[in-house]
C-alpha cells in the first residue's frame, strides 16, 4: 500500500493556495491512500471544502479528528453541538458526504494492514515539571497572559457537567484500545492527532513553551500503542514540529504542514513537498 500522510493543514487560515498545493501534490504523489491526522479546519464549510477537494484526487481519503476540528462555541453547545458532537456525528457525516472516511470507532484495512485513528486528548502527562505549577493552573488553561485555546474552544459534555481533559483523553483511549482489542490485522497503523512520546515533545528553554507543553498529548497513549506489537507505525500531528523515532520496531512519524510562518519552505508547494509524505507499507 502507498500511503501518504501529513497533518495540520488549517485550511481554513492557510487559505485556497495552500489547499491547491495539497490538491497538486496529493495529484503528483498518487498514493492509494491519503491519510491527514487532524487539524484541517474549524468551520464545517471548510472542512467540507477540503475534503472534497482532496478526495478528487485521490481513491481513498481518510482522516482523523484534531483538536480544531472539535472547537465549538457556548451557543453551538447550548443547541447540542459539543465537541462529542462534533466528533461523533458532524465530523463522520462531512466525511462521509465527501467520500472520505472519518477515522476514530473503526480501523480500515488495506492489504492486510489496519489504519486506527483517534483524535486522542492531552491529560497533561507531558508537562515539564521544572515550572512546578498546580494542576488547576493547566486544567484552566490560563497562565501570565497564555491563554490555552482549547481550555476555551473544545466543550466536552457530559449531561450538564463540562469534562475535564483528563477524562476526555481517557475516554479516548479507551475507544482506541477498544479498536485495537477488536482488530484481527496482523500489522496495525495508529494515527493519533495528539502526540503520544516522550520523545514527540521539543523541549525549549523558555517558560511559555514549556506550559504550551503540557496540552500536546498523553504518554498514555504511547503505552497503549507499545502494548500491542503488530503496531509497525505510530503517525501524530497536533505539533507543528517534524520528528521521527525508532521505538525499538515500532517507527513514530510526525510531519504536520502547520501555520504559514512555521513551514517549511517559502511558498505553499515547497511546504507541502516537505510535510506530505509517501510511506510504502
Ligand atoms: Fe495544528
Ligand atoms: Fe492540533
């Protein structure tokens, strides 16, 4: 199977060339499978857009939820659109209308490989220790001047209670485990939007970038994916920064495109030539 992956492609700020530069390179690549890892665009219009775009040029176009793709608003959720919502029903149905495949209950297998996907959640396991703030800080999401958007934008309900983040990537871990449990494949793909090692998180040396860390995924995760040997691939997004792993003989890729003055390369194609990646399996 010729798979490629990228994630992190924010249609919706990085605009129609950036989508046309996806659609030519997706075109060029000519993979079997397309597989983005979340974070293509908030508003369902855009999403749309993308999806359908993508999927012209390609025969099969999947994709798994990133945070952005959930956010909401107070009054969306006041109608019943929280970001369960979102994920469960708004964003597999945007899928399905442009022929793509939102990944998240179900893997699907090609050639005897089984691609899973989850959205997965931060818990704030990947936080550095060295700022010594109190949990309540990180679960508010505010700190001198930060602001953590999705401590504002992703709504989590349950009934009447808003979730906190630890009880969301819980939940959904456990779906992932689940589809794994359930998975017959011999070799196993996982896409997780949030990042799931110890060694997917770029440590820098100023107190901003160590606070933003806590919100880039679970180690949870990583022990679940390192539970089961038939993963070969562990691929995330959620980071705008490129990593690469040997994990033992399991490989964890992360190439996001990510915002304009975080590419790779000066124009659209030269950024997307250096995220959007052909993986043989
Ligand atoms: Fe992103
Ligand atoms: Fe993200």
């Amino acid at each position: 199977m010729r798979l490629a992956v990228t994630s992190d492609i924010h249609t919706d700020v990085n605009g129609p060339e950036l989508l046309a530069a996806l659609v030519d390179r997706a075109r060029e690549l000519a993979p079997d499978v397309l597989l983005i890892i979340g974070d293509i665009a908030t508003a369902p219009a855009h999403y749309l857009q993308t999806l359908l775009a993508l999927r012209a040029v390609v025969p099969r176009l999947l994709v798994v939820a990133g945070n952005h793709d959930v956010w909401t608003t107070p009054e969306a959720v006041a109608k019943g659109l929280d970001s369960w919502a979102r994920l469960d029903h708004l964003l597999p149905a945007l899928a399905a209308e442009a022929g793509a495949e939102l990944l998240d209950r179900a893997p699907v297998e090609i050639d005897g490989v089984a691609i899973l996907g989850s959205l997965g959640w931060f818990d704030f396991s990947t936080r550095e220790h060295l700022l010594e703030l109190p949990m309540e800080v990180y679960q508010k999401g505010n700190w001198g001047g930060l602001r953590w958007m999705d401590q504002v934008r992703a709504i989590w309900m349950e009934g009447d209670r808003r979730m906190e983040a630890e009880e969301v990537a819980l939940r959904l871990r456990e779906r992932l485990a689940a589809q794994m449990r359930a998975c017959t494949a011999k070799k196993l793909v996982v896409a997780t939007h949030m990042l799931a090692f110890a060694g997917q998180i770029h440590r820098r040396d100023f107190p901003e970038w160590r606070f933003v860390n806590a919100y880039m995924g679970s180690l949870g995760l990583g022990e679940l994916i390192r539970s089961d040997p038939r993963v070969v691939l562990h691929l995330a997004g959620h980071t705008h920064l490129h990593s690469d792993l040997k994990l033992g003989k399991l490989r964890a890729l992360v190439t996001p495109l990510g915002y304009k003055r975080e590419w790779l390369g000066a124009t659209p194609r030269e950024a997307v030539h250096r995220s959007m990646k052909l993986l043989e399996l």
